[in-house]
C-alpha cells in the first residue's frame, strides 16, 4: 500500500506524536508498504528529505514550539494523485489533518484516524482558555472522527473520552508501540559523569515538555521529602518548554536546586541513555492519553511512579515494575515506599517478556495495519451503500 500520513507535529519537532508517527512509518516499510508523510514546515529540518512533503506553517498560538500549515491542501491533492495513496492516515484535527481528509474524499480512499491528545487539558494555550471550552472540543473531536472510516486510541481513556463525545465511528485501542531494540541497548553516553552525579547516587528522572499541563512542578514539591529519606539523591529533568524558568525559580524557592539537573531538551536518539542513568522514573502528568515515556522507561528497564489510572496501574503489573498514587500530596512517600519496599519484588523474566512484548514497535505495527485492512473493508461497503443510493435516486429523477 501507499499510506499518506497527514500530521501538524513531526521531527525535528520533539513529541510523543512524532515518536509514535516515526515508529509506525519504520513499520509499516519493514512490513514492504510506502509512507509519505504530509507535514509543516520547520526552520530546524532538512532541506532534503525523501518521502517528506512540508506545507508552509506558522507556530500555533502560545504554543510556540508546535506549527499548524496555512496553505497546502491544492498541492496536497495534487501531490496524493501522483503518488497514488491507497489510505490516508491523520494525526490531527487541525490543518494537516482537515487537509488528509480532503485528500481522502477526493480520493474517494479511506481515511483513518489517531486521536492523540486530550485537548481539554490544552486550551489554556488559546487566549488563555477565555475563548475555547471543553464543548468546543466535544464538537469538534466528534465532527472529524464520524466522517473517518475509523479511529485509532491510543488508550481507553482516549476511547472513552471520543465516546462520551458522541464519537460513532469504530474506535480500535492501539497503544503506540516502542523499538525494544534501540531502547534496551546499552548506551555509550555516560549521562552521570556529564551532570556530575557518582555511580552510588540515587536518581529520578522527568522527561517530558516543560508546561503547565504535565505537573512537573508537583515533582519538584515532592522531592524535599525523598531528601529526607535520601539526601543524595539527585533529580533530572529533561526537555524544555515555556514554563523551564518557573520550574528553575520553584527549585530555588523550594531549596533543593543543589540537587536538580536541567537537561534541556535531548534528542530521540538519547532518551535511552537518560533513562538506563536513572533508578526511576517519574511522571505527574494528568494529560496523558497514553503517555509514550511509560513504555520507553519501562523498555529501557527502568520502573515508573505514575499517577493512578487504569492504563497505569495495568502497566506496572501491580507494584512490580513501579507504583502509582492518587493525589499530588502522595507523590514523595510514594516515592520512598517504593524503593524501599516495593522495588524488592522482582518480575520474572516470562512477565517482563510478556509485557515488553506487547508494547513492541512490531505489534503495534501488525495491528494498524489489521485496522487499516478493517477500515477499507468499511469503506467499500459505505461506497456499494452510497452507489446504490445515488442510482435509485437517479431511477426516480
């Protein structure tokens, strides 16, 4: 198949959405199928990319670092023609997105969806959330998912959300998958020695951008108190973003900025590295519809404290590869009981292969591509359905 794959965010933009966009590519092709990916431009990429095409763009409101296409959707058709796509594939509902399902009615292919972000936790981005509410984001989550062939979620708090939307269309939860390979190879970069950390330090580790939405600053709360219990230890925290300068002022405040490491942003390639230098993982974000670094961490073999939900607390395997809490307050003891007590329970080795096997890129790559056999199923019956319809209108003209 030839799959055009339409997305606002890509590299050399850092997202959970480029990730999980890049492993689905490498997969599909390892599986002998073409994927040209329809995307904005951006100041930091290449000039010469095969099987990239970039639309004239502008940074999204607030949210800088993130770009939606202006122009495009002519040269899109016209682009799509030649290549001849069998499927579009969107991953947003904003402009790229509305230009792949353009291209799909045009077409008359198959268009299937992956619903990645949680938006309500995102409209403080716009005007400072005085101009979009939640319903806004109901009633255009459901307007662009209904007119697909079908929607992919990647977790089933994302499916419920598109349900309780008024979402009809099939919804199948795929989560994104990760390269055990890469993640899991021992990596050359000694992180320790560049922040001047010794081998016998404990270490947490934060990677995700740096907003509001993802709760760092409830980390940084909680750390005074695994200091009491472990004075030594040291937090990094990795990535950047609009609110790094509070972050850095809230160390302060707090007294303990002896102790963090701002990393800055890191390349994909060295996420690894960060994550093998780490004894934990640590993420207090309540808009994750999936949350990528979970599985990257736990790939990488290092355990998590998350935030409870039902995705979560499934990923842990009950305490064994981490622990979750309810309330930002819980998050420092958690800490404390869990490399105290908790971490001495060890997975068997059948238990972590099972659960590294499902998070694999590979399985995540089969069961898109199943979906995408399932939706130009229900594409071709909705086109018979449609053909039908419009000749016995004809017969009655």
């Amino acid at each position: 198949m030839r799959i055009g794959i339409f997305t606002d965010s890509y590299f050399p933009q850092v997202s959970g959405v480029a990730t999980s966009i890049q492993t689905l590519k490498e997969e599909l092709e390892e599986h002998g199928h073409e994927v040209i990916i329809f995307t904005t431009t951006d100041p930091m990429a290449q000039k010469s990319e095969p099987n990239i095409v970039r639309f004239s763009s502008i940074p999204f409101f607030s949210f800088k670092d993130r770009r939606v296409a202006f122009r495009g959707m002519l040269s899109a058709l016209k682009t799509s023609k030649e290549l001849k796509l069998d499927l579009v594939h969107t991953h947003t509902e904003f402009s790229l997105g509305m230009t792949g399902k353009y291209v799909a009615r045009q077409l008359n292919i198959p268009c299937v969806h992956t619903y990645h972000t949680m938006y309500e936790d995102y409209l403080h981005y716009v005007a400072k959330g005085k101009v979009l509410r939640p319903s806004h984001v109901k009633l255009v989550s459901k307007y662009f998912c209904n007119q697909t062939a079908g929607v992919i979620a990647p977790s089933e708090k994302a499916k419920n959300k598109l349900i309780s939307y008024g979402v009809t269309r099939s919804i199948k939860v795929i989560p994104t998958g990760v390269n055990l390979k890469k993640l899991s190879a021992k990596s050359t970069r000694d992180i320790r020695q560049k922040l001047a950390i010794s081998e016998d330090e404990l270490v947490l580790l934060s990677l995700s951008r740096l907003a509001q939405e993802k709760n760092i600053q409830a980390i940084l709360r909680a750390f005074p108190t695994v200091l009491a219990e472990f004075p030594t230890a040291k937090l990094i925290v990795v990535g950047d973003g609009p609110i790094r300068g509070a972050l850095e002022q809230l160390s302060h405040e707090l007294g303990i900025d002896y102790s963090i490491r701002f990393a800055g942003e890191v390349s994909v390639d060295e996420v690894n590295a960060y994550y093998q230098a780490s004894d934990l993982y640590v993420n207090a974000s309540t808009s994750e519809s999936q949350g990528l670094t979970y599985i990257e961490a736990i790939a990488a073999g290092t355990d998590i404290v998350a935030r409870s939900s039902s995705y979560t607390d499934m990923l842990i395997y009950s305490g064994k590869l981490g622990k979750t809490y309810q309330k930002d307050e819980e998050l420092g003891q958690t800490i404390i009981e869990y490399l105290t007590n908790d971490k001495k329970q060890e997975t068997t080795t059948k238990e972590r292969k099972n659960l590294l096997n499902s998070i694999s890129a590979t399985v995540f790559g089969e069961e898109v591509l199943q979906y995408y056999e399932e939706a130009i199923h229900i594409h071709n019956q909705e086109k018979q359905v449609d053909s039908k319809v419009y000749r016995k209108s004809v017969r009655r003209g």
